[in-house]
C-alpha cells in the first residue's frame, strides 16, 4: 500500500516523521513524499525534504496529512484546497495529524463526520468548518476512512491504531516493540484537554 505523505512550508516535522517511523517498520507500506509544485519543502524546525509533484501521484492509496503553522495561510488557499479534496475523495483513507485536519475540514469531506485536532490550536481549528462533528476530548478519532489526532505526537498513537485497524494487532506491537515506544491504545485518553 502506497502512503502519499503531502508536505508544505512550515508543516511540522513530528507530524510526519512520527507516523514515517511506525509504518517504515512495515514491509506492507511504500512511502512517498509530495507538495504542490515538487522539489525542496521546509519544516517549521528547518527540515528539508525532497518532494515530487503532486499531480504524478497515485492518489488511490493512504494520504497523511499533517498539521504545523503553514496550515494558517493554507487553509484560505483555494487552489490548495481544491487539491487536498480531491486527494482526499480518491485516497483508500486519509490520515490527518494536529491541525492537519483544519485543512480537511475546509474541504467539507468531514462534514458531519467526527474528528479531532491540536487541543492548543481547538478552537482555530473548529473555526475552519462548523459542520464537523468535532470531538474535543480524544487522542485521537476513526471515523469511516478518516483517521485524525489530537497534536503533533498524538499522531504516532494514531498511525499505531491504523496499523492495528489494517495489518493487526500484533503487528502493531511489534512495531512498538522494536522502536521502543510506549503506545496509548485508548483513543479517548486526551491529558491535553485541560489546556484548552
């Protein structure tokens, strides 16, 4: 299975690379990296990384999508916007980490369907679509193909839950196992809600 990782200015480097770790220990992923025009996208931490062209993807596998201060101007970025729907409509399921979801949300493909967001950035975030239900209490949230999480680390619990939900449990934990990394299995378990 392909995973199409879409970057941009300003993502943040966690959103991706946390989730990168758990299923580039799986056999059964492909990852591909992609942007809007290709070449050289920067991080928020200054990570550089070379991309291809969106438009030569094939968009019918995983689309991860993160979150980080460039989704502020993207989200009134019609173009990009456009984009990221029909991204998102072709993809097998859609994976959105930290404010990664505002930009789905502005797309309208999570109207009325539950998803959750960067608890320090919530209301930001809800702003973008009322028609979202929005779970303001969850680590992260499964709703039909769409996958989101709370910030930035929340999305490494997430793609854990992905990898049980498509590849099994077990495989999850081995991939935990052998990364070293203590997973969350309760989606429901958000500490970060206090902070709102």
């Amino acid at each position: 299975m392909i995973i199409n990782i879409l970057l941009f200015d300003d993502f943040e480097t966690l959103d991706v690379f946390g989730p990168v770790e758990v299923f580039g220990k799986a056999e059964e992923f492909e990852l591909r990296y992609y942007s809007a025009n290709g070449g050289i996208v920067t991080s928020g931490q200054g990570a550089k990384i070379l991309t291809e062209k969106i438009s030569q993807a094939d968009t019918s596998g995983i689309l991860l999508v993160p979150g980080g201060q460039g989704t502020r101007t993207l989200v009134d970025n019609s173009v990009f916007i456009s984009v990221l729907r029909s991204l998102a409509e072709a993809a097998e399921y859609c994976l959105c980490v930290c404010t990664g979801s505002a930009l789905l949300a502005k797309t309208g493909l999570l109207d009325n369907i539950r998803a959750t967001t960067n608890k320090k950035s919530y209301e930001w975030a809800v702003s973008q679509n009322d028609k979202v239900l929005w779970a303001p209490k969850a680590r992260w949230v499964h709703d039909g193909k769409f996958y989101t999480s709370s910030g930035v680390s929340a999305g490494i619990d997430m793609s854990f839950a992905f990898v049980s939900d498509i590849l099994g449990a077990e495989k999850a934990s081995q991939i935990a196992n052998h990364i070293e990394y203590i997973r969350n299995t309760d989606s429901e378990f958000d500490p970060f809600t206090r902070i709102m």
